[in-house]
C-alpha cells in the first residue's frame, strides 16, 4: 500500500443539468466524510464554477480532461492553464472513455499528464486493460505501455501530484466486481482480485521503472463498478489506495458511504 492518504474520485462524466447539480452538491455538503481521505469530484467543464463555488471542503474539484498544450486556436478544448487559473486543483486524464471514444493514445496521455503538471495541476491519471486484451493474453504488455508512456513523460518531481487509477475497462460501469473468494476460486481473477494482482505489478513496475521512493508512496486508486454495498472489501485490498468512482457518485448518499468505506 503506498504510504500517502487514502484517495475517493468521483467522475461525473457527462452528466448532469443545474437542478442535479445542485441536489448533488447539497446531498455532499450534507454528509459526513473522514478528513483523513483526499476527496475530489470531477463534474463537467459547464458546472465547474458552480461546484467550485457551492460545495465545501473537505471536497475538492477536479476536470475529467484537459488540452495536451498551452491554449490557443484548439477549437472546443480547454487548457490546463485556464483550470489553473481558476483554481481547479486537480484533472483526471486518460479516461478509458476518451482513450476509445476520442482516440486518445498512451503517447497522448503520457503528454497531456506532464503538461498539466507542469501548469500547476494535479493529475488522476487513468490505465487500465479491455476484456480483450485480458482475455488474448495481452493485459501486461497493455499496462505496462500505459504506464511507460506516463513514466517517459513525467518529471521526477511531479511524481508527487500524481496518482494512478487503474480501471479495467469490462469492470467501468458494468457492475462485474467479484468478490475476492470468488477471485480466488476462479481461474481468471475479476474485480477486487485483478485490482489485487494488476496493483502490485504497477507499483512494482514503477518501483523498477521509475524509483523505489516514487513506489512507496504512489497512490493506486482501483475503479470500475465500485459502489456502497463492495467499497468496504475493495478498501481492504493490500495496494489499494482508494478508488475512482462514476456511476455511484452520482448518488450523493452513495457516494459519501463511498468516502467511509474504511470505517
Ligand atoms: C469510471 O468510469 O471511472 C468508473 C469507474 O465508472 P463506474 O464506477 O460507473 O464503473
């Protein structure tokens, strides 16, 4: 387990409208979270402000993406220095959704997650394998090349503004989380088992890769499914570090028994 404070992320992807918004952002203000966990939620660019400017801490606010470079004629993006200078502190990058559904590629990611950080920006930085790959026997090499294209972008001295969310994709939304018997009764380990093995590989790959004291302290987030009724056994997991959550933290009581699950 890496040795900085247990992590909740909350990706509200491309949801919500001002009344939701605005329910939610009540729901959380309301509930009662440890201040022991590092907590961020991740609404759309358009209801940035609003959450900036409605929900309290100890909750803080990321974006779900960000430009690859300083802004300019980039029609439609917005850049990591404009949520800088609004004071977002955080930005989750290299979503599985938009590496398949806007082609971003590891290359891209490894890029965007150097330049955010360099603006000041903390980043989630996602990986994670499709059933496919897992399935055909390429999982590793898939993990392992997310992971060097982060590695080979990332300064030494960012390392500490970063955390890593590993997100099988067939486990993002789908409700597939097993149970860790069941992980090791089975000869394909799903759900809390894989977080358990791909966990210790990545902090060992950075260990190798990128240095022991980067490893010891990395924060490992597993997403994929994660909701009230598993985060208490998920929390449990040796090298797992706190989650990443989508569909559930759309749900405000959801989500803050989410930010106990360690209780
Ligand atoms: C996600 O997309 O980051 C995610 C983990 O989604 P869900 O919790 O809905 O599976």
């Amino acid at each position: 387990r890496g040795s900085g404070r247990f992590f909740i992320g909350g990706n509200w992807k491309c949801n919500g409208t001002i009344d939701s918004v605005t329910k939610l952002v009540d729901e959380l203000n309301a509930g009662s979270v440890p201040s022991t966990v590092d907590i961020v939620v991740a609404p759309t660019f358009v209801h940035l402000e609003r959450v900036q400017r409605t929900l309290k801490g100890p909750f803080q606010i990321g974006a779900q993406d960000c430009w690859v470079s300083k802004g300019g004629a980039f029609t439609g993006e917005v850049s990591a220095e404009m949520l800088h200078d609004m004071g977002i502190p955080w930005v989750i990058l290299g979503h599985s959704e938009r590496r398949s559904l806007c082609r971003e590629d590891d290359e891209l990611v490894g890029m965007k997650c150097e330049y955010a950080l360099s603006q000041g920006l903390k980043v989630i930085a996602c990986v994670g394998e499709t059933l496919e790959q897992r399935d055909s026997g390429h999982m590793w090499d898939v993990l392992d090349a997310q992971l060097a294209a982060i590695a080979r972008h990332t300064s030494m001295d960012h390392w500490v503004d970063l955390v890593i969310a590993y997100e099988p994709v067939w486990a993002i939304g789908t409700g597939v989380v097993a149970t860790p018997e069941q992980a090791q009764a089975s000869e394909r380990l799903e759900g809390p088992g894989a977080a358990c093995e791909v966990h210790a590989h990545v902090r060992k790959w950075i260990a190798q890769n990128v240095g022991p004291e980067v490893a010891d302290t990395l924060r490992i987030l597993y997403g994929g499914s994660v909701n009230e009724g598993n985060c208490g056994t998920l929390a449990n997991l040796e090298d797992v570090d706190g989650f990443l959550v989508g569909g559930a933290s759309l749900k405000g009581p959801s989500f803050i028994d989410i930010c106990n699950a360690q209780n």
